[in-house]
C-alpha cells in the first residue's frame, strides 16, 4: 500500500494562522496528545511574509523565474484584489470590472482600484466550488474584494497565474477547502504526478492516443459535468501536488452514470482508460472508474421525472448548478435559435401556453441521435417531449445534456 505524502490544505491554512502574527517570537504549541497525525508529513508552518504579491508574480514572468503553463509544482499562497477577468471572447480579453466578465477566470491587483491590465495576474477557475463561489459572472458583488488563496503558479492566459487552487479566503472568510488527507493505492494504480511522469504519456503527441491503457487514482477536486443522457462524466482529480482531467468517463465497471450523485467533490475515485493529448492536455478518456468512495445507491432512481415547465422553472437550482436527475419535459416550441446539421444539436424555447418558457440548450434529437438534414425540420408550434437535466446557467433556466423523446408538428 502506498501512502500519499500531501497534507491537506486545511491543516495547512491553520499552521500559517497559528504563527502569522509572530512568527518569530511565539514558541512552536505542544503536540496535542490526541491528535492522530499518524501518516500526515507535516511541514514547517509557512510565515505570512512568503505570500506573494502580484508584483512578485509580475517580476517572476520579468526575470524568467516564472513556470510554463503546466509547468508549475510548487504551491504559493498569493493575496490580492479582485479587479476582473480573462475573457476569450470579449474584446478586450482582460477585461476590467464585471461588464463582459468571465466565469472561469479572474485577474488580480495590488491595488482595488487598479485598471492597468499591465499590473495584474490571472487565476484559473477550475469547474467546482472556488469557481461557484468566485466568479464575477454570478457574483459581481466579489469586484474589488481581498482574495488570499493557495495554489500553483505558472504562466496562465499569457501572464503570470495561480491554478490548481487547493484553498481560497474571500475578504477574510474560507470558501473552500480541498481535503487530500491520505489516498490509499492498490498494486497497479498511479498517483496522478506518477501519471503524467510516465515516458509515454509525458511524450505523448498533440491528437494522439495510447493503446494501453492506464489506472490513476485521486481525489475529485471538481465535476465539470455528469452527463446523464450518455452515462458519462468530465471531472478533474488530485493528489494535492497535479490535476487531470478526466473525460467521458463510465461510471464504476463500465455502468452508466444514472444521478449525478454518484460522483462528487471529495470522492476517491480510480480511472481505468487510454490516455488522450488534446491540443496539449492530457486526459485519460473514454475509460470508467474501478472504484470509488461514493456511497450513493444508484438502485434508487427510478428514471426522468415528469415535470411542466413551470416545476422546472420553481427547482430553485443554484447560480451555475446543475439537477443531479433528469426530468421528462413537455411544451410546444416558440422559439428556434439553432438546428444545426454540422454539429446535430438543437437549441430552441418552448412554452405551456400560461406565460412560462424554457430554453433547450444543444439538445440530441430522437433516441439521443445527431440531428440531420433528413430529420423534419424543427419549426415554431411544434410539439416536444425532452428528457434532459436542469440548470441554472446564472439566472437562466434551460434543459441541458438531453434529447428531444418526442416530436410532433
């Protein structure tokens, strides 16, 4: 049995707190003889004077000190100021303030008030709690605010960055914690650093497969998606020092995935795939777990649930949740904003005739298939039948990850 050296991040935080006020001076407490530290390598409590700024981030990428994106290893705690976030598809991409803000990114300054986009490091938020709880998207309320966090930094959206956050103080107050604790190994199965150390997979080529297949186990630092309608799942796992994501991956022994209850943040989770390099990220794909921590007893769900719109609509999902079941859904199609034949999903409105609509987001046609230009076209006043999931994409309701079941014009 191998036993994982990584601490969790929250005995770490609660070091640098015991001592950041002097740490000179305080003598180190006494072992708490209660405490089970057995197996935990504990390391020196860090003083608040090594949290980096952004001007130390900044005079990193100045003097080559700073890691290539997916290059970092060593974790830092950074304090700054929110000021904004690296938005893609927004002109400017750094983006100033909320307006045009990104859900997956922010940008820090020393200074709250700073605009200078020459001033500012970026910080990745990977799908889970640091991102529902960061983002400006669905809290413009967090601009301008103090943000202590712990992570790896490295080059990131072209500048200096924290990625991989482990933990994050929001004006003071804790917004999650990733609990790495001890990961028990069985014979055969890979950390995720002794994963991406493998000669193949670190020399894997751009759109290149293996043949063999692997198995590395970790824990879910966060779940992109649960894909019902195809039983499968996206999620990132660590061992508290790398990331992967995981992607498509089947359920345990190659079952579907039926609630999206049975994968969770904090499970323990062992992937069995090939291993793919998507345009320069590795991930294991198209595999399924061998084994989990998740307790969740799949035998309860009993199928889609029957819901009008006006139920899905009063769900009260969170800002950026998403059901963990899926719902059978019936209205008639007042809206058609995309039928594509290139890509085979839909995206369209329907209604129930007393006022209340509900967007279909990239919906598959009948039996989950591709839609197809020999399919009836798909017009206003039809009327479908979905079985999709629910979410809250930041104050619109739409059905996602789902089929049209019935169509009728």
């Amino acid at each position: 049995m191998k036993m994982n050296k990584i601490f969790s991040a929250l005995m770490l935080i609660g070091a640098v707190i015991a001592t950041a006020c002097d740490p000179i001076n305080n003598p180190p407490l006494p072992p708490d003889p209660d405490k089970d530290t057995t197996g935990i390598n504990k390391p020196e409590p860090k003083p608040e004077s090594d949290t980096l700024t952004v001007a130390d981030i900044l005079k990193m990428k100045e003097d080559g000190t700073l890691p290539a994106k997916d290059a970092g290893t060593e974790k830092k705690w950074v304090k700054a100021y929110i000021v904004g976030s690296y938005n893609f598809d927004a002109d400017p991409k750094f983006v100033i303030g909320t307006a045009n803000a990104s859900g997956t990114s922010l940008l820090l300054a020393d200074d709250p008030e700073s605009t200078d986009t020459y001033k500012v490091a970026s910080v990745k938020l990977s799908a889970g709690k640091f991102r529902d709880a960061l983002n400006l998207v669905a809290h413009p309320e967090n601009y301008k605010k103090e943000l202590k966090l712990y992570g790896i930094v490295e080059a990131y959206c072209g500048i200096g960055g924290i990625v991989n956050i482990e933990e994050a103080y929001l004006d003071g107050e804790n917004v999650g914690t990733i609990e790495v604790g001890e990961i028990d190994y069985q014979d055969g199965e890979l950390s995720v650093s002794d994963f991406l150390a493998v000669e193949e997979i670190k020399n894997l080529a751009s759109g290149a497969t293996t043949e063999t297949e692997y198995v590395v186990r970790g824990i879910v630092q966060s779940v992109v998606k649960v894909d019902l309608s195809y039983g499968n799942a996206q999620f990132y796992i660590t061992d508290g020092e790398k990331e992967l994501l995981c992607y498509n991956i089947a359920g345990v022994n190659k079952e579907k995935f039926v609630s999206a209850k049975q994968l969770e943040v904090g499970d323990i989770v062992t992937v069995k795939s090939v291993v793919t390099n998507y345009s320069g990220t590795i991930e294991p794909k198209g595999g399924y777990l061998t084994r989990t921590t998740n307790t969740f007893d799949p035998s309860t769900v009993e199928g889609p649930k029957e819901a009008t719109i006006a139920e899905i609509l009063a769900l009260g999902l969170a800002d950026g949740a998403t059901s963990a079941e899926q719902y059978k859904v019936s209205g008639m199609i007042a809206k058609v904003t995309e039928a594509s034949t290139d890509y085979g999903n839909l995206t369209f409105d329907i209604e129930d005739g007393n006022g209340n609509t509900l967007t279909c987001y990239r919906v598959y046609y009948l039996d989950n298939k591709k839609y197809t230009a020999t399919d009836p076209a798909l017009e206003v006043g039809d009327n479908v039948t979905l079985i999709a999931q629910v979410k809250n994409h930041y104050g619109t309701i739409e059905l996602v990850q789902g089929y049209v079941s019935a169509h009728t014009k």
